[in-house]
C-alpha cells in the first residue's frame, strides 16, 4: 500500500483516474511535464524561493517530478529546467494521524488530504521549524490540488503567506516518463 493509499483510506478509489495512478506506484518513478512558474514580489518571497529553492518564473518550463517510495514514506524530487529541490512526504502519527506530513529541510508541514470536486486538495494545518511549533497565523496556505483534465494529470500549487501575499505558484501537466 503506498502512502496517499494508508492516508486517504476509501477514498482512494474515488480520486480521478490520473491522480489515483500517480499515487499508486510503490517502486520509484518519473513524471514529465511543463509548469507555468510565478514567484511572489515581496522580499521575504524572494528570500523563501532562494532558501527552499523553488523554481525561477517561466512559460512551458520543462518540469520532472521523481516520487522514491520506502518503509519511512515518499522522497519527491522536483526538477524545473535543471532547478531540483526536494521534499520529504511521511504518514502522520498521534496528532498528526491521518495526515501528510512534509518536511523541506528544517521545515515541517501538516497536511491535510481531502477530496473536493473531483480535486484532491492538500490543506496546511500546522508547521514546524526545526522540531519547534510555528504560530498558525503565520502557516503558509494557498490553492494546492491535483486534478484530471483532459485525461490527464494536472497539478496546481500556489504557497502563499500572511504579510507576503504569493511566494510562489506552479501549475502544468505531467505524465508518465
């Protein structure tokens, strides 16, 4: 069972075609695509994007995502024209059961999986740095879902965060490499 699957439990099977597909491979793979990349204004934005990584803007940028499944969850790998950063995704525990939990170096956030229109929709619900609760007022957000259109796995992420507005946003289409 992968780890979208012991998460999501039944609600697995109602997740679109595509999206099922992408979250049921239990040995490592490949998905290739093109992303329109945004990137926020707002110094502290910039400053985000660089500590993290995340992709510069771009039309059509040419994006690679690499899921390595293991006993302890999922390494993602994002490669966004040469551009790689890389997040850790794990199934909570006690608090944190029944959710996702992502960690991005230092940073750990909680999330929430949840099935909306035919979108899966990943909800931040709380974050840490370094093992230290973050203030909720402070948790990034944003419009984050993976979706079928046309047939076709399509992703949609959007971080935003209080003070900031948008720190980066990236959305395309990926298919099997």
């Amino acid at each position: 069972m992968t780890l979208y699957q012991s998460v999501l439990d039944q609600t697995f099977d109602a997740l679109p075609t595509p999206v099922k597909r992408f979250h049921a491979m239990t040995h490592k793979h490949r998905y290739k695509g093109h992303a329109k990349i945004e990137r926020g204004a707002h110094p502290l934005a910039r400053l985000t994007c660089a500590v993290i990584g995340f992709p510069k803007p771009g039309e059509r940028v040419p994006v690679e995502v690499t899921i390595a499944p293991s006993k302890l969850g999922e390494l993602w790998t994002r490669n966004f024209a040469g551009k790689r950063f890389s997040s850790f995704q794990a199934a909570g525990f006690a608090r944190d059961a029944g959710l996702i939990v992502e960690s991005f170096g230092p940073i750990r956030v909680v999330l929430e999986l949840r099935l909306e229109h035919g979108r899966l929709f990943l909800h931040p619900r709380r974050w840490s740095l370094l093992g230290l609760p973050l203030p909720k007022a402070l948790l990034p957000g944003g419009n984050t879902y993976e979706a079928e259109l046309d047939g076709q796995f399509h992703f949609h992420v959007e971080i935003t965060a209080p003070f900031m507005g948008l720190i980066v946003s990236y959305k395309g289409k990926l298919t099997p490499a």
